[in-house]
C-alpha cells in the first residue's frame, strides 16, 4: 500500500493541532464509556436473539426436508392418478353408450321405452 | 467467568469484580479465540479494549458525537458477526478500525443524502460545546465540514489521534502516499481559514 509522496514537506502546526484536540476531544467520563459497552452488547444481544429466532436447528431442517420432499411425492401421485382418472372419463364419454339414462329411466318405473325417451326429451 | 478473561485478570493482578481488559497480544489473542467460541465475555473485554479506539476512528471521519457513537454500535455488532472470518494471528486492532471506517463513511453517505432531502444543518451535538464557545473554532468546525470525508479523516487521525501514515492507509484501505497527500491538503485548508479568522480577530 505504499507509494511516495512527491508532495510538499508536511509540517504540523501546533495551533491548528490543539484546536482540533480540543473539537475533536474523547469523553473523558469513565461512566460514558461504560453506558456504551452496554448499549453495544446490548445491540449484539438483541442481533442474536433476532438471528436466532430466524435460525432453524440443523435436526429440524432435515426433519422439514423429509416432510417436504415426502409431501411432494404424495401431491405428485395424486395430481397423476387424477390426471388418469379425467383421461380415462374422457375416453369412456367418446367411447361408451351415447346415454344411458333412457334405459334407467324405463327399468326403473313402469313406462314404456317410448314414454321414457318422451319423458327425457321434454324435460318432465 | 471464562478462562481467557481468568488468564487476564489473574497476570494484571486485577481485584475480583474490576474490568477486564486485553493489555497485551497475547491476552487479546486469547479473548479474541474464546469469542469465536461463542464466549461473550470475551467479546466484551476486546468491546472495552477497543472502544476508545474506535470511537477515535469514527470520529475522525464523521461530523458530530452523536454519528461517531451509532458507528461504533454499528462497527462492533459487524465485527461480532464476522468474527469467524477473522484470523486470530492478524491485529484485531487494525481489522476493527477498518469496519469503524467503513461504518462511519457509510454513515457520513447516509446524511449526506438525508441532508439534501431534509435539513441544510448538521445536528447540533452537547458534546461540542467548547468548540462552539470560540469563534475560531465555530469557523474551523465548518471547514472540516465542507472537505472531502476522507481528508478530514486522514488529518483527524494524524493529528489528533496520533496514527501513523501506514496505520491510516490500512484503516481507510488508501496508499500511504495518498494519506499523506490528504494530509497536506487538509492541513493547508484549514491553516487558510485560521489565518483569516485571525486577520479577522
């Protein structure tokens, strides 16, 4: 970090350096610097408090992740075995009998066929 | 009480109940390894050792008390989270002064913006007191004002505070040939404005 100085000679000046010492003067009271140790620490407490309650121990973490990753393979069997069974309607509505309430409706009262088709179609 | 803090105050001969203190490398070393063990009374010994210091540090490069002390707070909470970062063989001292500086510049930007947006003035600080008493001082208190944070910095710890020119550029991560530059211009902007007080008075 050194390079030289090619500058002009530096020279204190008493006067300038003692009004500085005075602006620039420490507190000279012991109990001042006592009451700052304490606010210090008591910032550092409250930091680790703070740091902590975001900290999750290292055992929950695992636990957390098992839990998780098990939720996923959970969640994830049951969006695919949903997906089949949409599918699988799907390919029975486009594949099977274009209806079967005619047949239920006649086998459950005592109409006819026709009476029933007549019954599904009016809507009554 | 923890062992490091035992050590120093068993070969200080310090009663019961009396601070402790890290006088020599040695001891700090110590108090220094027993903090990143997670002893917190050791951390407060290096807290009591280094304070003055510190405060000397950020003074040096902010306007007023009130800001030296914030970055004091600031610097120490930095330094005990980082702690595990610093290698116990370095100067504590110097990597300490370092973060003080570091805070304190952050902390002169901040106000520099803050005071733009709200107040024209800086704060009026009690403990600047006698230095207000004076006209003179009144005057000069404005001049380190208006130079460059840096350069009131170099001169503040030059001449007050008694750093050498390598201990400053390690403090404010500068060349020493730039601290001693700053030097020479901080000083020859203030001796102009003792002058025309004088001529004035």
């Amino acid at each position: 970090m050194t390079t030289e100085y090619r500058g002009p000679e530096l020279v204190r000046d008493d006067d300038l350096t003692r009004e500085l010492r005075a602006i620039y003067a420490a507190p000279s009271d012991a109990s001042w610097w006592a009451a700052l140790e304490q606010r210090i620490t008591a910032r550092i407490d409250a930091a680790v408090i703070a740091d902590e309650w975001w900290t999750v121990p290292e055992r929950w973490m695992r636990v957390g992740l098992i839990a998780a990753g098990f939720a996923v393979i959970v969640a994830g069997a049951m969006i695919v075995r949903s997906q089949q069974r949409v599918t699988s309607m799907a390919y029975q509505t486009v594949v099977g009998p274009a209806s079967t309430d005619v047949p239920e409706v006649a086998v459950s009262g005592t109409m006819t066929e026709q009476q029933a088709r007549l019954r599904v179609l009016t809507g009554r | 009480m923890t062992a490091p803090a035992r050590a120093v105050r068993s070969r200080s001969l310090l009663p019961a109940g009396a601070r402790v203190v890290a006088e020599r490398p040695a001891d700090e070393r110590a108090l220094v390894l027993a903090a990143q063990r997670g002893e917190r009374e050791a951390f407060s010994a290096l807290v009591r050792t280094h304070e003055r210091r510190a405060y000397a540090v950020a003074r040096a490069i902010v306007v007023n008390h009130e800001d030296a002390e914030d970055a004091v707070q600031e610097a120490f909470l930095h330094a005990y989270r980082a702690l595990h970062r610093f290698l116990p063989d370095q100067a504590f001292g110097a990597w300490l002064h370092r973060i003080v500086a570091n805070a304190a510049l952050d902390i002169t930007r901040r106000r520099k913006v803050r005071d733009a947006d709200e107040l024209p003035e800086t704060v009026a600080s009690p403990f600047r007191d006698p230095a207000e008493s004076s006209e003179l001082r009144r005057r000069l208190q404005e001049a380190l004002e208006t130079l460059p944070a840096r350069q009131r910095a170099v001169i503040v710890l030059h001449d007050v505070e008694g750093f050498k020119h390598a201990e400053i550029g390690v403090t404010l991560g500068i060349p020493e040939g730039t601290a001693r530059s700053d030097l020479h211009y901080a000083r020859s902007q203030l001796r102009e404005v003792l002058g025309s007080v004088r001529s004035e008075l």
